[in-house]
C-alpha cells in the first residue's frame, strides 16, 4: 500500500462549488504539506503543519484552507472554486528533523470549470 | 526570495549515453537540496538529498552535486536507459526561520531513446 494517499484523484467542478482534497500517510510523519502543480510555474507551496496544532500558510495559501485533522491527515478546501484553481495538488510529509526529505502522494487533479 | 532554475528545459538523448542536468538558486542560506523524478500522472519520487554540509551523493547511476557557494547543483546520470525518461526536478529547502520550504524548479524533461 502506499504510504502516503490522496483522495479524489480526480475530481471536476463547477466554479463555486466547495471542494475537499483529502491527504492520509502511514508513514508516522508529523510534518504535512499541501503544494500545487501549474505549467510553466512549477510546484507551489499552498499550506504546511509541523504538527496537528501548527499550521502555516505557504506562498500561495489565498482562496484555500487546510485542517489537520490528526497527525496521519491533512485535508485541503477550496471554499468556494475558481477556474484558476484548476492544477494538480500533491500532498506531501517529511519526518526526519535532519534531513526533512520530503515523500509526495500520487496527486490529485483538478478541473473546475 | 529562492530562485531554482533549471537548465536545460528539455533534453533528448539516445540510450547509453551520460547526460547533465543543471540547477541553480539564488539564495545559498538553504538547508539541503532534493532531486525528484516525476512520472506522467504520478507524484514526484525522491532520488537523492544533499545536505548543505555535503558536496555530493550517490544512488546506483545517479549522482548528484553540491556547490552551495555559487548556488549550483547537477544530476549526473550515467549509462542512461529509455527507463530514466521522466520529468526531474530539483527543489531547495530553506534554512532559518524559513525553515521547511521546498522551492521548485520547473523541471528537466527527459527523453532516452532506444
């Protein structure tokens, strides 16, 4: 099994819908991120956690909110979607304080229309 | 704020052959540096991490470089196979009060012909 999932792996909506991308690892990790993918922009940090109570906004964190729900969740919404939330979301967690290496879910791609 | 640029874009070569794939960033107060692979329609898979102390690691055909003063990194790839063919990214991750960053390079596809 893998050891970190991502849940829809694809999902299409309408602008204004309220979606919730849904992130869970096995790996006993406490730190979880939320990134998005866009063409020609690469990978963006969108929200990070340390730790089920420390949750910090990435560098494009606006028209998302994130819960960590427990120390192996960490779910992304989008309140209320946009056609420029169109992208592929990763989720990722790292548990080593010295190295942070970071493992990536298989993704989870977006259309809203 | 990091900058990772990648160089080349794209890269196509036939199998066997060695090939370099380039990154630079722009601020060198970073804590490592990771080099991923990503398949179409998959997630990104760890290849290697450099810490900001080391100049360089290995794994299999793969190595990877470390000049944290001119702010560069390379992948080296040796005996390439048309298997390597992936999109590879480099990601450096902030030190200091940054701490926990990944900055993204756009990526280096790479295509290995039989």
């Amino acid at each position: 099994d893998a050891d970190v999932t991502q849940t829809p792996r694809n999902r299409i909506t309408k602008t204004g819908k309220r979606i919730m991308l849904e992130c869970s690892q096995t790996k006993g990790h406490d730190r979880m991120y939320w990134y998005r993918q866009d063409p020609g922009l690469g990978l963006r940090l969108i929200y990070y956690s340390f730790d089920v109570k420390d949750i910090n906004k990435g560098e494009i964190s606006d028209g998302y909110s994130v819960s960590r729900q427990a120390q192996a969740k960490f779910s992304l919404s989008l309140e209320s979607a946009i056609p420029n939330q169109t992208a592929l979301y990763f989720c990722a967690t790292s548990g080593s304080l010295v190295s942070n290496e970071q493992f990536f879910g298989p993704g989870t791609r977006l259309t809203v229309l | 704020k990091q900058e990772v640029t990648q160089i080349p874009a794209a890269l196509s070569v036939p199998e066997g052959e060695n090939l370099v794939l380039n990154c630079s960033f722009t601020d060198s107060a970073i804590y490592n540096l990771q080099w991923f692979r990503q398949d179409p329609g998959k997630g990104l898979t760890s290849l290697l991490l450099i810490q900001s102390s080391q100049r360089e690691q290995t794994s299999g055909r793969l190595n990877a470089s470390l000049d944290k003063s001119s702010g560069r990194s390379t992948l080296y790839i040796a005996a390439s196979q048309p298997g390597d063919s992936a999109t590879y990214l480099c990601a450096v991750l902030a030190g200091g009060t940054s701490y926990g960053k990944l900055t993204f390079g756009q990526g280096t596809i790479l295509t290995v012909h039989p």
